[in-house]
C-alpha cells in the first residue's frame, strides 16, 4: 500500500505545478520576491513605502456552486477569473489596489491539465486586476470530493492610504448614484439558477436570440473585474465617497453596507437595462421582483456615491476604463436602507 493507492497522485501535483507555471509567471509583479514552489509568497513592501499611513485591505471568497455549471459543462478556464474578481472588487471597494492573491483548490482527483486550465483562469484575474498570483494550494482529497469535482476559493491582499480608504461615512443626501454595467449572473445565485433551469447538455447547449448565446455561455460568463474602472475615477480626481459591490444579497443587502446612518439610496430601476439573462430567469422560475433584486445584481456588478459635480467626470473615467456606467439613483434623508422605485 502506498499513498498512490490510496487515492493521492505526489506526481499528479507535481505536473499540475509545471503545467501552471507559465500562467503564474505573467502575472508577477516586481514586488514579487521568489519564485513558485517555496513554501510562502514574498511581496516587498515597496509598493507602498511613499505612502502616509498605508493600509493592507484583504478580500476572500469563493466560486460557490456556479462550479456545477463547469462541471457540467467541463468548462473550467473562466471560473478562476469569477475567483479573484470575487475577492478583488472587494479590495476595489475600500478603495484598495490589490497587490497579491493565492488560491485553493480541492479536488477528488488530480488532472494536472484540468488544475492548470482552472489556474489559467485565475491568473487572467490577476492580470486582469494587476495582482501577483504568488502561491496556492491544490489538495488531492479523495473519498471527500467526486473525482471529476473540486472546489476553489481564494485570498487576495490589497494596500491603500488611509486618508484615501472609501468608508461611505461622507455619503449625504443629493449625492449622485452611479452604476457600473454587470457581466451577468456574476458568482452569485447559482443555486436558485440551478433550480430554474434544467442543469443538462441540450439545455445549457441552446441557443436564445434574447441571450445572444447559449444558455450556458450566458450563465458561466465570468464576473467583472472593476479594478481598472475605480483606478480611473480615483486618478481623474473623483472623490468616491462609497462603493458597493453587488453581490449575494443583491440590491437590498450590499447597497446599505456603504451608507451612514441618517441617508437611504434610491434607485430608479428603468434607469439602466436589465439584462436578458435575469429577465429570463425571472421569468421561468417565476420569481417575485423583490427577491430577484435580493439575490441577483440585475446588470449592475458595482454602485458608485459620488457629489453631484462629479457624475460628468465619474462617467468619463468609467468608460475610459471599458465599463458602461449609469447614473441610477441618488441619497436622500431617512432611515439608512434602499428604495427602488
């Protein structure tokens, strides 16, 4: 009996390693010290020597069960970039630049091909939202998982000036509200979309001239990464007084997490276009309005406060980085909450 035996392939992993190397690799930043395979990741302090008080922001998160969708599809080199935007935009939130990410990924059996696809995914987040990948995990666990499922979560550690943290507590009432165009489902809500669509190959292969695609390409789309976005605004001299990022919860959970007491948003739903997919999935699993904006971020992944004076200017930055914004709503006096109207 050895550990092979067992269920546990050591030279699997160390495939898996070769194989992802190059995907690590473009992501390094020159903080970075060493190389992959040490038993933790450097990253100099450099990055933030020149600033007055800086501050590390951190984020972790999951993919959650839209990885059934990958499964059934065996699509698995997008689910990594829904990883780290998860944790990034979170960074992006409080105003952070992220600066690395590790991942984990369990899994029942070790495909090194299929680990280094995942991996690439991750890695394009990482480029995609200027982060070092410096480490990971992937832990071979028969008997725990089946052995063509795993599951992957990440950790992602960001930096910011103090004086410039995002905190919401400047929000006042006629403050603009602006958002910042959706994906699609993002990584939020699979297991409702599971429950409303039929999980199997000719469902998710059919085509809807609504969609533009497939039902299985519009629901894998990967979640937006908006580091670039708020990066932009910061840089054209935007002072974003709050940030929320919609995830689970939709509307109704995220958007009061950036407001002070004594202010309420209010959002004008016919302010933006709904995408399809959720009109759809409404639709077919016949589900209330009120808890579609309570689960789903309905087209819009991030929602910007802003002064009055800087909607003009917090647009421009917003397009400028490739993202559509919307100016959806404002701050008014009340109770702290949020009205779609």
């Amino acid at each position: 009996m050895d550990y092979k035996n067992a269920g546990v392939d050591i030279e699997a992993g160390y495939r898996s390693v070769e194989l992802m190397k190059e995907h690590v690799k473009a992501t390094m930043r020159p903080e970075v010290l060493g190389g992959l395979g040490g038993f933790s990741g450097a990253f100099s302090m450099s990055a933030f020597k020149d600033m007055e008080k800086p501050t590390l922001v951190s984020g972790t998160d999951g993919v959650g069960t839209k990885l059934k969708l990958a499964f059934l599809m065996d699509r698995h080199d997008t689910v990594g970039i829904d990883c780290v935007a998860m944790c990034v935009n979170d960074i992006a939130c409080a105003g952070g630049e992220p600066l690395f990410f590790l991942d984990y990924i369990a899994c029942g059996k070790n495909y090194p091909e299929k680990i280094a696809t995942i991996v690439s995914g991750v890695a394009e987040g990482c480029r995609q939202s200027g982060a070092a990948l410096i480490g990971g995990e992937t832990a071979e666990m028969p008997g725990f998982y089946p052995e063509d499922e795993y599951d992957l979560a990440g950790f992602a550690v960001g930096v910011v000036d103090e004086k410039d943290l995002i905190t919401g507590a400047s929000i006042k009432a006629g403050d603009t509200l602006i958002g910042i165009a959706s994906s699609g489902v993002h990584s939020n809500g699979f297991s409702l979309v599971r429950k409303v669509f039929r999980m199997s190959e000719d469902a998710l292969n059919t085509y809807y001239d609504s969609l533009g695609a497939t039902l299985g390409e519009a629901l894998i789309t990967p979640t937006k990464i908006y580091v670039k976005a708020l990066r932009e605004v910061k840089e054209a001299g935007v002072l974003i007084k709050g940030c929320s990022h919609i995830t689970g919860g939709g509307f109704y959970e995220n958007i009061p997490r950036m407001l002070p007491e004594g202010v309420r948003a209010v959002v004008k739903k016919n302010s933006y276009p709904i995408l399809p997919i959720f009109r759809m999935l409404q639709e077919e699993g016949n589900i209330a309005e009120d808890m579609m904006y309570n689960t789903y971020n309905m087209g819009l992944g991030m929602i910007l406060a802003v002064d009055p004076s800087d909607t003009e200017k917090t647009m421009e930055a917003v397009r400028k980085a490739g993202e559509t914004p919307y100016v959806v709503g404002s701050v008014e006096n009340g109770e702290k909450g949020v009205d779609l109207c």
